[in-house]
C-alpha cells in the first residue's frame, strides 16, 4: 500500500526546544515538500527538495532545516529560532517536479509550542 | 506577489444540489492549476491537473474548466452528495512551486 506516512500525528514543544517531523514515502517519487498551513492562509512552502542530498528553501524557511539522506525520507526539524512554529505541517511527494505533477500528501503533523 | 483566491470561502447545500466555485490567478507565466480535495482527518488528493487554455477535465460528477488569458477555474461539483463535504483546493503554478489558495469549504447536508 504506497503513501506517505508522517509521525506524530501531534506533537507539543516548550519554547526554545528543536523538534524533528518525519515524513516518508514508498511511491518512489523524487521530489518532496513540506508545507505549513496557518488559520485563513493556504499552504506555504518550507521546503523542498527534488533528489537525494538537494533541497531548496521554499518560502518561509527561515527557522526550519531539512536533509535529504534518503529518497524514502525528508525530516524536517523546527528549530527554536522559528518564532511562531505552532502551525499544521504537511509532507507531499511529487514523482517530478514538472508543474503538472500532482502532489501527493501526508496525513499532516500538528505542532503546538507551549 | 502571486496570489490565489478562491471563493467562496464556505458553502452549505443540500444534497442534489449543483455547485460551483472558483478560483482566480495570476494569467501571466502560467503553467499549470491543479485542484485537490482534502476531507476533514485526511491527506488532500489531487482532483486535475490542468495547462491548457480551455482545459476540461471530469471525474465523476466533478469537472472543472480553466481560462488561462483570464485567469480563472471553475470546479463543478453535480447533484452534491454528503461524501462530497470536504475543502477544495486549488493551486497554480509558474513553473516553480504551487501556490495555494486558501480554499473553498463544502458542506453538503442530507
């Protein structure tokens, strides 16, 4: 059963504290992206990444670190210098990254700091 | 800036109902719109992936069409049924990233 699994589902942070988000994929894809979703906002690109050992600052990287070690696997870490990291992540994989493929996406981690 | 907007923002219906919602972007340097389908405690699903003036896709009882001189996307949804209450995304894309809009929320009542 190919998807994308990110864990924890919800995760709880004290200020000034890293925490890591996993995401992994079975569906072979290339290309993989985090997202953060804020309350009235769409998604806002973090990250992104298009083969192993690459990736690419999205839109609002600042605070956040990725590495890319593995096809399978993005992790994405929010580091204590992101001021505002309570916010809905979600992981998406793309086969390409061709504008016309489709995003596959994760279940979604929400953090909340404390 | 690019932007994305969607609307409306929320829609109530009542099952049999026909709906229709839009979604506006920049008309210069497209390249592709997609719209997804994210129901409540699941992952989004990708609906189409449209980069064609003139583009009609359908799946089901869901289409959708796209302008690109003028910027816009209609999705229709026919005879909603309460398995399509969910929030429908669409993004577009110039050929480096998505962005998003912020969604349209459908709730369809039996």
């Amino acid at each position: 059963d190919g998807g994308i699994t990110q864990s924890p589902k919800y995760l709880f942070r004290k200020e000034g504290q890293n925490v890591t988000l996993s995401c992994e994929q079975n569906l072979n894809h290339d290309a993989m992206y985090w997202y953060r979703q804020d309350p009235g906002q769409g998604l806002r690109l973090i990250y992104y990444s298009q083969i192993v050992n690459d990736f690419q600052k999205g839109d609002i990287a600042e605070g956040y670190s990725v590495s890319r070690e593995k096809k399978e696997s993005f992790p994405l870490t929010v580091t204590s210098a992101q001021k505002n990291p309570t916010a809905f992540y979600l992981c998406a994989s793309s086969i390409g990254r061709r504008p016309y493929n489709e995003q596959f996406f994760g279940p979604g981690t929400r953090l909340t700091v404390l | 800036i690019l932007n994305v907007e969607q609307s409306p923002q929320s829609l109530h219906v009542q099952e049999g109902d026909s709906t229709n919602f839009t979604c506006s972007f920049p008309s210069s340097n497209f390249y592709a719109l997609h719209w997804y389908r994210w129901e409540t405690a699941k992952s989004p699903e990708a609906l189409f992936v449209m980069t064609l003036n003139g583009d009609e896709k359908k799946k089901g009882r869901i289409s959708a069409t796209l302008n690109t001189k003028e910027g816009y996307s209609y999705l229709y949804i026919k005879g909603s049924q309460p398995e399509d209450s969910a929030t429908y995304l669409c993004a577009f894309t110039g050929a480096d990233k998505l962005i998003f809009g912020t969604g349209t929320r459908l709730q369809v009542f039996p």
